[in-house]
C-alpha cells in the first residue's frame, strides 16, 4: 500500500447520530410513498446538514429518512424535499452520483473495512458495491457485487425531467435483504436486539439551470466544467468524505416491545475513537518522516491521556492498542485503519 497523509475530520467532539430502528409489524409494499401505515410507527431522523457539519451552512432543501427491520429486510424510507427533480441514469451500477442521488452505507462489524455503498437516482436506477477498505486504505470498490433480492422504488410528487412542472419532492423506498447484508456482519449473520450497526446517509445535489426545457448541471465559466456537488448527509463527516466508516451513525435495532428505546454510546467507542485519531497522527507521521513513530508523546505533543496507547512499529507497519474501558480485553487498529477487539 502507497502510505499516504490522510485528511483529518474537523469535528470539535466525537458525537455521530444515533436512530432506534423499530421492528416492522406488517410487511412492505413499495411504491416509493412514505405516507402509508407501514411507516407510521417509525421515527424520522434528524434533518441533513452539510457533509462537513457545522463549518458551511445549511442545506437549502430538506432531506430526511425512517428506518425499520424485521426478520427479512432492513427497510429505508427517505423524502427529498425537490423543487428540481432530473435524472440521466438508467445503467445499473453506473456511477449514480453524477444525477442528483440518495444514498446508504453501511458498516456492519464497525472495524472501517468490508461495507456497502448503494446509491439511487431518481429514476430507481441504483448501484450498489462493496468495499473491502476505505480509498484511503487502498480500497478496492467491488462493483460487481450486488445486493441479491434488493427491492426498490420512486415516488414523485411533481413530474420527472420537467422543470415547467410543480414539483416538490422525491421519496425513496429501499428494502435490503438479510440474506445480503450479513455477508461483512458479525458473526456472518443479520443483528439481534440490542446491537447495532454503522450506517450514514448522503444526498448529493448539483446546481442546474433550464437551458431549451430541460435541466443542465450549471457550469463555472472560469473552469468550464460543472460546479462542485453538494454533499448533505445525516451524521456530519467533518470532511468532504462519506469513507470515513468510524464518524457514521448508530442504527440501534429494538425488539418487538420497542426496546431498547434510546442510545447511549458506550464507553469502549470512546476506546475506538482514541485509536483512530493514533491511526490518523501514524499515516500523517509516515507522509512526513518516512517511518511509523514508537512514541504516543512524540506521535501526540499535545495530548493527555489518562492511559496510554501500547504501539509497536516494523517497517511500514504498526499496531497500537488500548483496553476496553472495563478492562477485560484489549482494542487494537493498523496500519490499514482495520480496528478489531482481542
């Protein structure tokens, strides 16, 4: 792997969203509409903000989604509040987010390596691939895996490609099979009550103008090409990256009583999150001097910790490691970002 510096998010305290996914108590019938019964009981979450959080404002237009599962799916339901509702697309699997899109991801274990990435436009085209480490890991995407037995619709509320038409939004039904998902999961099966995955999601929208009745992406006369896309996700990334698995949200999964009905993050995230951040000074220190660093004070000038992370290096690999807040085991990462509990 070419070890490369790495981007460090922006963000003043580690503090991703967190959602109760209820258990679905009917089956789903997909017409893209969110205003039907099976949606009912399932809470919405917050509204999306920009994907570097706080540091630029807020989106312009409001995008928001419900959660349920049962013993079959993983089931999502997002509103894009759209006053301009285009799209190209029609090629499975081509690279949706150059239309306007909504999009999940999806980290079952939370070790940052083996997730899903699908993306939808408008027009239900989807791709959907995995990823064995994130880009900055040295990947790779495998788009030729797909989510067998994905179920997927549209609805708009408005007209599709018509900028003349009164148009107000656009809403998205996903129903993910089990049966898929738990390839990268836990112990090779769908979650159980109580536990809880990574996931985060991201709307990509690109500014237009109607040019002979139609949409076209609006291009910066000093560049000649489109401007850049805005990015507004659920849980805020700090950086213009959704492949940063370790900042997504928590998606809880409550029993049929409801249960449990909120969230408190564990202390051993707090553990993970410690490890992290050594993962991002070990990429930067080796961008910089050409060799992992032995030391946490010379690593981190400025950091107190009441324990110290363990940290061994050979070559152009290194492991650090820290207790789990109750000290019955340890939390280790690498190199490659891949994080694990011994």
């Amino acid at each position: 792997m070419n070890i490369s510096a790495v981007e460090v998010p922006l963000i003043d305290a580690y503090e991703p969203k967190s959602y109760i996914c209820q258990r679905a108590s009917s089956p789903l019938a997909l017409d893209g509409r969110l205003d039907k019964p099976f949606w009912k009981e399932a809470p919405w979450t917050e509204h999306f903000v920009d994907i570097e959080g706080d540091l630029k404002p807020l989106p312009s237009k409001r995008t928001r989604v419900k959660m349920l599962w049962d013993d079959d799916y993983f089931y999502f339901g997002a509103e894009l509040e759209e006053d301009e509702i285009w799209a190209t697309l029609e090629e499975r699997d081509a690279v949706i987010f150059h239309d306007n899109d909504f999009e999940i991801f999806i980290d079952p274990d939370g070790d940052t390596h083996q997730y899903y990435e699908f993306e939808i436009n408008a027009l239900n085209t989807v791709w959907d691939l995995m990823l064995v480490k994130p880009y900055r890991d040295g990947g790779p995407p495998v788009n030729g895996w797909d989510i067998k037995g994905l179920r997927t619709a549209v609805h708009i509320d408005g007209e599709l490609n018509n900028p003349q038409a009164d148009n107000r939004s656009w809403s998205v039904e996903v129903a993910m099979p089990w049966n898929a998902l738990k390839e990268c999961a836990p112990e090779g099966r769908p979650p159980m009550p109580g536990e809880y995955w990574r996931v985060n999601f991201s709307r990509v929208q690109w500014q237009v103008d109607t040019k002979e009745g139609v949409y076209r992406k609006r291009i910066n006369p000093q560049t000649k090409k489109p401007y850049p896309e805005d990015n507004w996700v659920w849980s805020p990334m700090g950086l213009v990256n959704m492949h940063y698995p370790e900042l997504w949200g928590y998606v809880v999964f409550a029993d049929d009583s409801g249960q449990p009905s909120r969230f408190q993050l564990p202390q051993d995230e707090g553990v993970k999150w410690q490890l992290r951040q050594v993962y991002y000074w070990q990429r930067n220190y080796y961008a910089e001097h050409g060799r992992y660093c032995t030391s946490f004070q010379q690593l981190a000038e400025d950091e107190v910790w009441p324990v110290l992370p363990a940290i061994a290096c050979t070559g152009k690999l290194f492991q650090a490691s820290l207790p789990s807040s109750d000290g019955t085991a340890s939390y280790y990462i690498r190199e490659d970002g891949k994080l694990w509990r011994e």
